[in-house]
C-alpha cells in the first residue's frame, strides 16, 4: 500500500512536470498548417495595450480580406491578457456581440506565454477590433483597431 501511494504521487509529480513544460511553451493554432502566410503580426499583448512590432501601443493592425495571417503572440507582464476578435464590444457578458469568425473564439496567455494564431481573414471588409475582456482591460483600454481592406 505504501509502494502504491508512493508510486501514485511520482506520477503526479511527472504530470505536474510535464503539463508546466507545454503550459509554458509556444502554442501554435496548426488548422492552416501547410499554406503559405501572406502576414505575419508580432504582438505583444501587455498591461493594458496591445502592440505590434514596430508600431505605437494600440495602433492600429491593417490585414486583407482573404489573406492567411499568422499573429504571433507574446505576454511579458504578470497578468493573464487574451486576443478576441470582433465587432460590438460586450463588456458585460465579455465578448463581441459579432464575432470575426465561427471557428475562433479567443486566445488567452498566462504570464510570460507566447502563442502563434493563424487566421484566415474571411471577406469581412471594414473596422474590427481586438479586445481583452479579462476582468477589466477591456475598459482599462486594452483594445485595438483591426482594418480589413477588401480583396484586390
């Protein structure tokens, strides 16, 4: 019996190990895995901003209907941050009353996580936006413009 517990709890212990090691890597969204990307987007999401590379804090992302984008995604500081997309922010139920696209949600980070997000922009021209509904960010203005310029 002794031998049995103390198997269970190095199993535990290994579990644990190993859910910290894939909690803490780069998580990729693979459903475009083998297309080419038309556009990659650095960004870091941040207490209370998001920011591309290589732009100003909350700045505005541009992207083209149809295109494959990668949005790799960053959090440095010590609070969780998440990545909708939508129209008609809803910050009492947290969320977009119109969402960019049926098969994405969202994306949330721990402390210190990066994630890859792969979105085909769908024929959607117009003004979205990028928001995080965690507790307040929303409103603390954790939230960015996301222009969908029509097809060429």
């Amino acid at each position: 019996m002794i031998l049995r517990k103390a198997l269970l709890f190095v199993l535990a212990i290994a579990i644990v190990g190993i859910l910290t090691i894939v909690t803490n890597s780069p998580t990729t969204v693979l459903a475009h895995k083998d297309k080419v990307v038309d556009q990659t987007i650095e960004l870091t999401l941040s207490d209370f901003f998001y920011q591309a590379k290589g732009a100003a804090k909350n700045a505005p992302i541009t992207v083209k209907a149809g295109q494959l984008v990668r949005f790799v995604l960053t959090n440095p500081s010590k609070l969780v941050h998440e990545m909708h997309i939508g129209r008609k922010a809803n910050t009492k139920d947290q969320l977009y009353d119109e969402s960019l696209d049926d098969m994405y949600d969202s994306v949330w980070l721990n402390p210190g996580q990066s994630a890859e997000l792969w979105v085909k922009i769908p024929d959607k021209p117009g003004e979205w936006e990028l928001g995080c509904f965690h507790e307040e960010h929303y409103n603390a203005g954790m939230k960015t413009k996301l222009i969908i310029q029509p097809k060429s």
